[in-house]
C-alpha cells in the first residue's frame, strides 16, 4: 500500500510525491472516501486525487535508480513492434501511456524513431500524430529517469539517444 512521502509515476501527471491521503466525500459515494493527494515533482502547486482504491490502477512506485539503470542497459536489446495500421498504432500508443511501462515506453520509442528515420529518408515528414504521442512518452519516460538517476532531461534525452545507436 501507498503511504505520504513515497513518489508514484502517473500517466497524466508524471512523478508525482504522495503528500497526503486524506478522507474526502465523493460523488459516487456519501460516506467518506480515501484518497491520496498527489503533487508532481514538476510542478508544485498542482495537486491530484486519486482514490485510493484506484491508485493500483492509476500509478505505480518510481522505480529505484538500479532497475532504471538496468532498463537503460537494455535498450539495444529491447525488441520493437511495427503495426501497420496507424488506428492500432494509436491505440497501442495511449495503452502505454497508462500503463508506464518503461519497458514497453523504450520500446515504443525506438520504433518511433525508426518510423521517423525512414519517413525522412523518403523525403516525407513525420506523422503528427506520433509526433504527438512521442512528446507524451518522452515527457513521462525521461521525466522519471531524470528524477530517479538524478540528472537534467536533457542528459537523459542524451544517454538514451547514445544507447539506441
């Protein structure tokens, strides 16, 4: 379970710290509801409720810098999936975004980026809507990475950049 002070990663909202969990009433329900009370680490003065009956379904815990450093080791290896369809692509697309899976986010992005590569070298441009769907993941896979090993996004733009080559 959840407590005030751990950090969760969030879809919407990126890394966020658990400041409190506070009982609150709902609209789907009379009585008292829990919920957690979530501040992004980006940006201090928002605040997030999240029942917390949902926030398995919602968030999890920011990984620590060892796994983060072990996925970042793997990225040659992580395997991509093309779909040809641009309607299922989205789908998967929003899918990983709920899921923060680093794994599946590393993945998504380098078939990104090879999708990018070979539009360009046709002499096309990219699709907006992976351009779209790109910022998203970047936004939520670099911000955690960042907080977790301690470093700029920039940096970590930049050793993710180095690690797919």
């Amino acid at each position: 379970m959840y407590k005030v002070g751990d950090y969760v990663m969030t879809a919407n909202n990126g890394v966020c710290e658990i400041k409190d969990i506070t009982t609150m009433d709902s609209m789907s329900n009379s009585k008292g509801t829990q919920f957690c009370v979530l501040v992004p680490v980006t940006e201090q003065t928002a605040k997030v409720y999240i029942p917390e009956d949902r926030m398995d379904t919602r968030c999890r815990n920011v990984v620590d810098p060892d796994e983060m450093k072990h996925f970042i080791d793997e990225i040659p290896t992580i395997e991509t999936e093309d779909i040809k369809s641009d309607k299922e692509r989205e789908l998967m697309y929003k899918d990983v975004i709920q899921s923060c899976d680093i794994k599946k986010m590393i993945a998504v992005l380098k078939n990104m980026n090879k999708r990018k590569q070979a539009r360009l070298a046709m002499g096309k441009k990219n699709i907006a809507m992976e351009e779209r769907y790109q910022k998203i993941i970047e936004k939520n896979l670099f911000s955690e990475c960042a907080f977790v090993l301690n470093k700029s996004a920039d940096e970590v733009k930049e050793l993710f950049v180095t690690c797919e080559q």
